[in-house]
C-alpha cells in the first residue's frame, strides 16, 4: 500500500496568499485527520471526517482555515489569507474502522 | 481535554535498553499508543496496546501497562543509532480521537 499521500512535501508562500495543502488517505480508510504540528503547541487536530462527513472541527484556529473532503480518496486544507503564525508542519492521517492512524510525511508550511 | 506527559529528553547509549514513560488521564482510554518521527518524516506507528493488557512484546519493543497508575512505558532493547528519534505516546478518546505527549527525543550516541 502507498501509505498516506501527502502534496506538497513544501511550501513556502507570501503572506495574504491562500494556500492549499492537499491528502490522499489510505484506500478502504474511512476516516480523515488533519493535523498541525509546531514547536510551541506539538501535535494538535484541526479537523477530522468520517465517510467524507466533517465529524468535529473545534480545533481549526480560525475562519481562515477550511477542509473539505469530495470523496474517499481525497482532502483539502485551505489557508485563505495566509498569516506567518500559521508557518507549521501539517500532517494528514488515516484509520480504517478502529485500527490506528497511519500518517503521512507532511507539508511544511513556510508563511513570509 | 485530557492531557499525556512525557519526559522531554532522553539519551542512551548504543546497546544499552532505552525507557521512555508516559502518564496519561482518561481512565475510559481503550488503546494506548506509541508513535516515532524520525527528522523531517511523519509520525510512524510503532506498536500498541489495548487497555486489558498490561504487556505487549514485539521484537525489540515491550511495552507496559500500569492502568491504576494510568502510566504507559515503551522500552527499547539493544538500542540502536537508528532509533534516534522523536517518540510520542497517544490515548485513544471518544470517537477515536488521539490526545498525544510533546513527545520523547531519544538521542542514541555510540
């Protein structure tokens, strides 16, 4: 299996741009995960969904940030304006039922 | 939310076993988790635990249970170079969602 797809693995951008971090999650998984990793706050989830469906988003930070999921077999987490605070790694995982999450490598979030 | 502690910091040398600890609050938790990152990767399952248990082995990892104590330790035999790494210890919520540690860095010198 190819794991959870990540894209881009980088991205570096200006402030006020939108920016859209995009997953592929494990095929057959039915849940999604978004997630933020800093220095200052470690590992925190922003948003997940179960059969497509967001489940529970307390943990996007602001109006700024929105995630969607089309279909099974993909995802979006969009920044819109961007600010240099949200400069992060931003990982997205996948569970098949009650299995553990598999992650995938991450996008790394540069904010100028 | 709940909150898991770990140590922030451990070094061992190579051969040596390495223990990292976790404490973790939410007594209804049913899996228990160790995860590792290694510099600039995502976070790799390493092995699990379900809380009936109080042991698991597998290969080099053992991992305890201590579920009145709520404290959680991931040892390591015949540590190696490629063990360097960022460990993370996770509960397992309500509806599946994962409350992990700030993380364990294990820095194996030779």
């Amino acid at each position: 299996d190819a794991g959870v797809i990540q894209s881009p693995r980088h991205e570096v951008t200006e402030m006020g741009q939108e920016v859209t971090l995009r997953c592929k999650p494990i095929s057959g998984h039915d849940y999604l995960f978004w997630y933020r990793q800093t220095m200052m706050r470690g590992l925190e989830l922003l948003i997940y969904f179960n059969n497509n469906v967001p489940i529970d988003d307390s943990g996007m930070p602001e109006d700024r940030f929105s995630a969607k999921m089309p279909n099974a077999s993909f995802s979006t987490l969009k920044i819109q304006p961007s600010e240099p605070r949200d400069s992060a790694v931003y990982f997205c995982a996948s569970r098949g039922g009650p299995e553990p999450q598999h992650f995938g490598d991450g996008t790394r979030l540069s904010i100028l | 939310g709940e909150d898991v502690e770990q140590s922030l910091f451990l070094s061992v040398r190579e051969g040596d076993s390495s223990v990292i600890n976790c404490t973790y609050t939410d007594s209804s938790s049913t899996y228990l988790y160790w995860y590792k990152q290694e510099p600039g990767a995502g976070l790799q399952l390493l092995t699990y635990i379900f809380s009936n248990m109080d042991m698991k082995q597998d290969q080099r990892l053992t991992v305890l249970l201590n579920k009145k104590d709520k404290h959680l330790s991931l040892r390591i035999a015949d540590t190696q170079t490629g063990d360097s790494a960022i460990y993370f210890c996770a509960e397992r919520e309500s509806w599946g969602k994962l409350q992990f540690g700030a993380g364990t860095q294990v820095v194996v010198t030779p």
